[in-house]
C-alpha cells in the first residue's frame, strides 16, 4: 500500500502557485487524472504529460484541463470520456476515444474545447442546455455524429475539421443542432459526414458561414422542422448525394453568396419552405441548381447565377407566388422551368439573364413569362462570364 502511494506522489506534481493564486499540477503516465482533478481548487492548472490514460473524467471545479504531447484518454465503455459540469472549463490537447459513448459532454457555460482529436464516439462532442462555449481547432472523426448541441444558445462552433462522421447509425452528421439558437457555425472543413455534414431541426437565428462542405450521402447543409430565420452565408458545398442546400418546412431564412457545384440540387426549398432570400449564389453541375418544390411559395430568388447545370431554376408543379429576377441562368440544358402558380419572373421592370435570350421568354413547364428578360449590355446589367 505504501509503495502505492509514493507511485502517486511521484507521478503527480504540484508545480507551483502562479500570480493569479492558480496551482499547476502535472499528471504523469500511471497516474490518474481524476485523482488529480478531485485534489485540484478553482482555477487550477491540470497539466497531463504525453501517454495513455484509461479513465472517465468528471470536471466539477472550473479548472484548465491541457493535455501536453496529446495524451490518449480512452474511457473504453466506463463512460464519457469526459464530462464538464461547472461553468469556465478549458479542455486542450487530447486525444479521445469512447467506445459508443460521448467523448466530450457538455453541460457548463462559457467552457472552451480547443485542439483535440476526438474518434469513435458515439457523439464527439455533445452540448446540452449550454450557453457561450467555444469550440474550436479540433479534429473529430470517425464518430457517429461529430458535435451535437441540444437545447444550446449563443455557442460558437469554428475552424474544426469533421471527417467520416457516420459510423452505423442512421440520420448521422458532422454537426447537429435540435432545438439550438443563436449559435455560430463558421469555418469549419467537412467531408465524408453521413447524411448530412451541418443539419438544424426546430433551431432558429443561427449563423451558418464560411464552412467547406462535401460527399454528404443527403445533405451539405440541411434545415427541417421550422428552423427559422438563419442566415446561411459564404459557404461551399460539392458533391453532396441529394443536395447542396437544403430547406425543409423552414422559413424566413437568407441563402446568400454560397458555391453549390456537382450536387443533385444546388438549393432545394421543400415542404412549406416560404419567404426565404435566395440571393447571391452560383450553382454550377447540378441537375437543379435552385429546386422548388411541395407548396415552397412566397420566396425571392434574385442575383443567383446557374451555369451549366440541367436546369437552372426549376420550380415544381406546387411551388407557387415566388419572385424570379436578376439571375443569369447562362449554359444550362433548361434555363429555367416552371410548373408552378403564379410564379413572377420579373419584377415589373427587371427579369433575368438568359444565354438563350429572346424578347419575351416563355418559361416552359407551365404559363410562366419573363416579360422583361436582360441580356449583355442592356442596360440593367453586364454580365461577365466566370473563369
């Protein structure tokens, strides 16, 4: 017993007391890490050394948790890998693993998740009613789903890296936010996550932007179940199965300046999808590049350019009271095509570009007319043809 306890003393040091009053702890390996985490006051530093660490860790002290060398914490199936349940935590450095566990549990505020490789998890990294946490640089792979937020606000989720988020569960994703407002997504790097690499249900005034999206199996980027009034900016998605972007049942959103090339839909508004902005994108090697569809009504569509997809602009049988103009529809098998009601494809003094331009476009599919079609040099606007 004795020989057991100098081990422990040895392996956990007690550096020093810094100006702020915080003590810094180094954890060797053969220690436990929660042994020190129990001993650890407020504001201390728990400093773990390169290794492999076979525990669940449960943080109830607002401490500095920094892996040095990236330490492996491998809970197996104890648990979590680990749990954060006090505001202000700092985790850095790790790299977890959880067999069909969670690799990071959030349930504390203004906690910040930084530079850890997070794999084979069931979730890794999980947000339950929490508020200002940042999450950021950090690789997670090979999970189910990569980071999920529940019932969360105000959290900003940036410059991470999701691959290969998909492992034998169905409705899969990179990153998942059911019942979540105000969050940030931005500049995150998604590849190969499932059905979908970023998918909101029933979450409403998040910001989606600057995130690199591709080889979903559905969706880039999915919104369903009222998720309202987001903002969905300056993202790319390539070469997702069923679509780019994607709207179900959602409303009053703003899809604008996006790159949506090589997809089944560039933008697909679905299911009662009314009064969204669709502004600004370029859609290219889609079969749609903008598809509207099942009673997707009252949503402006301007300053889109589709080049070189199948059909530019098609707009299903009960897609209805849309406004069309100020796109140019340039290349495309069917620039536009319309089996809709009562869908304006000018606004009166301003239609759309066309590349097989005629004075008056009749759209086909239904009754559709662009009155006041725009062609290079007419005035209303130039057009030059991206490189």
């Amino acid at each position: 017993m004795k020989s057991g306890v100098c081990w422990l003393a040895l392996a956990i040091i007690i550096i020093s007391a810094s100006s702020a009053g915080a003590t810094v702890v180094k954890v060797q390996p053969g220690a436990s890490i929660q042994a020190a985490l129990d001993r650890a006051g407020s504001g201390d530093i728990i400093e773990v050394q390169g290794g492999v660490y076979r525990e669940s860790l449960n943080i109830t002290k607002r401490i500095v948790l920094e892996g040095k060398d990236m330490p492996l914490l491998d809970s197996g199936a104890i648990g979590d890998a680990i749990t954060l349940k006090e505001d202000g935590i700092v985790v850095t450095g790790f790299d977890i693993r959880s067999t069909r566990r969670t690799g990071i549990d959030v349930k504390s505020n203004n906690s910040v998740i930084n530079k850890n490789n997070i794999s084979y998890c069931a979730d890794g990294m999980r947000l339950e009613g929490t508020r200002n946490c940042t999450i950021s640089s950090n690789v997670i792979s090979n999970n189910t789903n990569g980071i999920s937020l529940a019932s969360s606000e105000h959290n900003v989720i940036t410059s991470n890296y999701l691959k290969d988020n998909n492992i034998g569960e169905s409705k899969d994703c990179g990153i998942f936010l059911l019942k979540s407002n105000y969050n940030m997504i931005s500049k995150n790097d998604l590849i190969q996550n499932g059905d979908s690499s970023i998918s909101l249900r029933s979450s409403s005034n998040n910001t989606i932007e600057d995130n690199n999206i591709s080889k979903s199996d559905w969706y880039g980027i999915s919104l369903e179940e009222s998720s309202n009034d987001n903002v969905i900016l300056h993202n790319s998605a390539i070469g997702n199965g069923h679509g780019g972007i994607s709207l179900d049942s959602s409303k009053r959103n703003v899809i604008s300046d996006n790159i949506a090339k090589d997809n089944e839909r560039g933008i697909y508004l679905a299911f009662d999808s009314n009064d969204n902005a669709v502004e600004r994108n370029n859609l290219s090697l889609n079969d749609k590049g903008i598809h509207l569809a099942y009673h997707s009504s009252n949503n402006t569509i301007t300053d889109n350019t589709a080049m070189k997809n199948t059909y530019g602009i098609y707009l299903a049988f009960s897609a209805g009271w849309n406004k069309i103009f100020s796109n140019y529809l340039i290349d495309n098998s069917y620039n536009a095509y319309d089996l809709g009601l009562r869908n304006n494809w000018d606004n009166g003094v301003i239609g759309n570009y066309y590349s097989d331009l005629g004075h008056v476009v009749y759209i086909p599919g239904g009754s559709g007319v662009d009155r006041h079609p725009l062609g290079i040099g007419s005035g209303d606007i130039t057009y030059e043809y991206p490189t």
